[in-house]
C-alpha cells in the first residue's frame, strides 16, 4: 500500500505540450480520489486541491495532494502523504515542491526550489538535514505541477491510437522520464458525487518498470475525461501481489462544463 502515491503520480504524466490551448483548471478545483486493493478491500483515499498564491511576489497556482489509507488496512499499515507545488500561473512551471510523507513508518521530508535558468533544483531533506544541487532538464516538472501544466495542453484531435507519449519530471533527487501509450477512446461507467453516470474517455497505458510494485511493464491502464477539463477518472493496476484500484468520486470547481450520461 506504500506505492498507492506512486501510483497515483503516472496519472500526472499522460498529456503533450501546446500551450495555445484555453486552460483546463482554476482555482478551486477539487478531486477526491477512492482505493480499492484487489477489488473488494477499501484501500485509500486522496485529494487534489487548487489554490491561488503568491511566492516570492508571483501569483501562483498552489495545489495540495494528500493520500492515506483507510479501512481495515490502516491497522496494519498506515499512509499519510502530503505533496505540495507552487507553479507559474503563465509558463506552468514549478517554484517549489514539498513532499512530507509517512508509509508504514517511512518518513520523508523534502522540499525542492527550481531554477529555471540555470536547470538546477535545490534539493533541502529536512529529515536528513541534507542539501544537494542537482542538474534538471529543461523545463522541468514536479510530480504534481506535471500534471496541470500538461494538461491544459492535451490537443485530442491531434491523437492516434497507438501513439506514445513521453514525458519528464524531477522527482525527490532524480530526473525521471515516462512513455505513455493512446490506447483509445471508451465510455466508462463512474459514481460521481454520489449520482452513477457514464462519462466520455480517453484511455492510456504508460510503461512502468515491471519488478518489486508491478507485475509487468504494461501493467498500469488509466482513463481521463474527453473535454476541456481533462481530469482523471479510473486507474487500474496489475501489482506483484494483487491489483490496486483508484476510482474519481468527488470533485467541485471545474473550469468547464464536464459532460455527463445519466443513466434512464
């Protein structure tokens, strides 16, 4: 259960950049997230929060993740994460990440500051009162501030079945890179805010490493909104001992219109 933010981060890494794009959040926005080990046992919870703030006399979008295991599972092994970003309201590009975490007992506490120019993050880990600089790709993101600068930047038309998608971000001391694959288009069935509905969707799997968390390279398949909004709807995962599953059922504050098939 320690890797359901692992997890939850490749749904932050599925879109291709084109910033001409009308944005696709806003202030307010909020998602809450359910988990569901093998299918039947209540794993989890998250949430996704956007805010405006100012850091260092910018405006900026500050969006706080949180995740935690609920259930039966918590007795057993107990998760509190905390991830934070402050990012540019115009390049999307991140100031600050925060990741305070608490997985069965392992803890981290790190905070990194971006400098983009000259490609480097300042890496503080509290926990270990450690400093580091380390070379960044250009334009680099977080985990989280990923996922809202690429998403406004989805171009749907432009998508094939097949095409793969790659990405990068800076995550706790490493650069990382992912692969995505369109799989297509389906229509899938969701409880949102409580109402059954059926919603348009786009699907993706990205290539994971196959090993100790998941079963094989292919093992992640993820679903996401076919509209201006672009949120995560479903994610399912083949992990090394059973399956994990991660399912939209709250949100508020939507930019757009999010389409919805009412069930007669």
């Amino acid at each position: 259960m320690k890797k359901i933010v692992i997890i939850m981060s490749f749904v932050l890494s599925i879109f291709t950049l084109n910033a001409q794009q009308e944005p696709a959040f806003q202030d307010g926005e909020w998602f809450e997230f359910r988990m569901s080990y093998s299918g039947f046992l209540k794993a989890g919870e998250a949430t996704l929060h956007v805010k405006n703030d100012m850091i260092n006399g910018k405006p900026v979008y500050h969006v706080i993740g949180k995740g935690k295991t609920t259930g039966a599972i918590k007795w057993f092994f107990k998760v509190k994460d905390r991830y934070e970003t402050y990012f540019d309201k115009t390049s999307g590009l991140p100031y600050k990440f925060i990741r305070k975490i608490n997985e069965g007992g392992h803890t981290k506490d790190i905070e990194i500051k971006f400098d983009h120019n000259q490609n480097k993050a300042y890496v503080n880990n509290k926990k270990h009162k450690k400093q580091k600089v380390i070379d960044t790709e250009n334009n680099v993101q977080d985990m989280v501030s990923m996922y809202y600068y690429l998403r406004n930047s989805i171009d749907i038309s432009k998508l094939r079945i097949g095409d793969e998608i790659t990405t990068n971000m800076f995550f706790d001391e490493e650069n990382y890179g992912f692969k995505l694959k369109y799989l297509g288009k389906e229509t899938v069935k969701v409880t949102l805010n409580g109402t059954n509905v059926k919603v348009k969707a786009l699907k993706f799997r990205p290539y994971v490493m196959a090993g100790r968390v998941f079963k094989e390279e292919e093992s992640l398949t993820l679903w996401v909104s076919e509209d201006k909004n672009k949120i995560p709807l479903k994610i399912k995962a083949d992990l090394a001992v059973g399956s994990l599953r991660a399912d939209l059922v709250s949100y508020k504050g939507l930019k757009h219109y999010l389409p919805l098939i009412f069930d007669d």
